[in-house]
C-alpha cells in the first residue's frame, strides 16, 4: 500500500502541475488577445486620421479650382468693363468686379485655414503612426514570447502526461478511482498526517486510526474531510525499508487488510478494501 500511496502523491504532483499547466495555456492567449485589440483600436483611429486629412485636401482642391475660376471671372470682367459704352453698364461692370474680388479674398483666407488644419493633421498623422509601429512591434515582440512560453508548457505538459500514463498504470484501478472521485470534489486527494493531525483540514485523527496508518498497509480515509491519507514519515523511508516491515506487519496484525499490498487483481483488491471497510475507512 505504501507504493500505491507514493504513486497516488506522485500522480497528485503531476495533476496539479497539468492544471496549472492548463490554466497557463488558457489564460496566454486570452493576454494576447487583449494586445491585438488595442492595437486594432489605434489602428482604427489612425485610419480615421487618415481618412479626414483625405476629406480635407478634398475640399481644399475644391475651393483652390473655385479660386482659379473667380480670378478668370475678375479679368473677363475687366476686359468687360473696358469695353462698357454707358455708366450704367460700367457701374454694373464695376460692381462684377468688386464683388468677386472680395469673394475672391475670402476664399484665399479659406484655403490658408485649410493648409493649415492640413499641415497640423500631417503632423499629428506622423506621431500617431510612430506610436502605431511602435505597438505593432511591440505585439509582434510579444507574440513570440507567448507562443514559445506556449511552446514551452505544451512540451511540460506532454512530457507530465508521459510520465503519468507510465506510472498510472501501475495504480489499482479503484484506488485510482477513488482518488479521482476525491480529486473532482475537493482538489487535494492525498494528504500527509503529521503528528496525528491531517494536513488536508487540520484536524487530528483518531488515535487508533494514527496507529493504523502507521503499518501503512491499508488505505485510509480522514474521518473529517473524507481525503487519502498516509503517514508524512512514510514518504521519507527508504524503499529498502519497505520490503522488512511489510513482512512483520502482516504477522502482527492478521486483521489487518494486507492482501491489497501485494495484490494486483482488482477484484480481491476491492474486496480486502471492502474488509479494511469496517470503520471510517474507505466508504
Ligand atoms: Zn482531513
């Protein structure tokens, strides 16, 4: 049971390692993802820029042709007006001439306005699209460190779930049935007992039970949190140690549930962990 004990901790490490492992994985991606989307979002904004500045220099072509066509009015204009026989006709000629040269004025402080908005928006265009490249590089940089870090946890994880299909074989079947039972419900399956007291919640155990934990040929469960429990100086024996006691525990407690020790069949297993049922074992 000792043995079927360390593979259990063995498998919790490799477990608990994968979920994390898996955790890692999941979250990863989801921290790209997020860089992306802001950089999606000043792209779109740059875009914007870019798209408006476009619009503007649209409207200043406009109002420069406008411009060329007034100027082309004032000279017909003039050659009009030296042409008038009547005062009447000069004064209107006059007029003409007047008023598309103001309009004339008007439309140049128009276009000066419009270069200017041009010149400010070029300007403000050629930071942003620094900053853009600068993100850009910045996302691509990142990118790389996620899928090698990716890279790196995926070949964590197969070689812990190499490592775990080799050795899990190894573990009865309803024990590891039960582990994975406790697993699902309360994270921790196996927990130490030091000093009498469980490690999974604390609490002491019942003398006795301490005392049977002990031979460490029996599969025990915590009266209190219903977890695997084993002897924390189990684990520091070496495995020499193991083959001598198993023999003298057998011979001094008959009682005792040994057949699972050395027994690899899952039906008398489950039946010697049936017969090691009689307490608050296993349930
Ligand atoms: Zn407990």
């Amino acid at each position: 049971m000792r043995e079927q004990l360390k593979l259990l901790e063995e498998l919790q490490k490799h477990d608990a390692r994968l979920q994390e492992i898996e955790g890692q994985l999941k979250t990863l991606p989801e921290k790209l993802d997020s860089l992306r989307r802001n950089l999606a979002k000043v792209e779109k904004m740059l875009q914007a820029e870019q798209d408006n500045l476009a619009q503007v220099e649209k409207w200043r072509r406009e109002q420069e042709a406008q411009l060329r066509q007034e100027e082309e009015q004032i000279v017909k204009a003039k050659t009009k007006l030296a042409a008038v026989k009547t005062s009447k006709e000069y004064m209107a000629s006059q007029r003409e001439v007047e008023n598309t040269r103001k309009a004339v004025a008007e439309r140049e402080v128009e276009v000066l306005k419009l270069l200017e908005a041009i010149e400010q928006s070029k300007k403000s265009i050629e930071a942003h699209a620094v900053d853009v490249n600068a993100l850009r590089a910045e996302v691509e940089q990142e990118e790389a460190v996620i899928n090698g870090r990716i890279a790196e946890l995926q070949s964590q994880a197969d070689a812990l779930r190499g490592e775990r299909d080799a050795f899990i074989t190894e573990i009865r079947p309803d024990v590891l049935r039960r582990y994975n039972h406790i697993r699902m419900r309360r994270g921790l399956a196996i927990v130490a007992v030091t000093d009498g007291v469980c490690q999974g919640c604390h609490m002491a155990i019942p003398p006795q039970l301490y005392n049977i934990l002990q031979r460490r040929n029996s599969l025990e469960l915590c009266p209190t949190c219903y977890r695997i429990i084993y002897w924390d100086k189990m684990m520091d024996d070496d495995s020499a140690r193991e083959e001598a006691p198993a023999a003298p525990a057998a011979t001094a407690a008959p009682a005792a549930p040994t057949a699972v020790e050395n027994d690899a069949s899952p039906a008398s297993a489950d039946a010697a962990t049936a017969a090691a049922t009689s307490e608050h074992k296993v349930a």
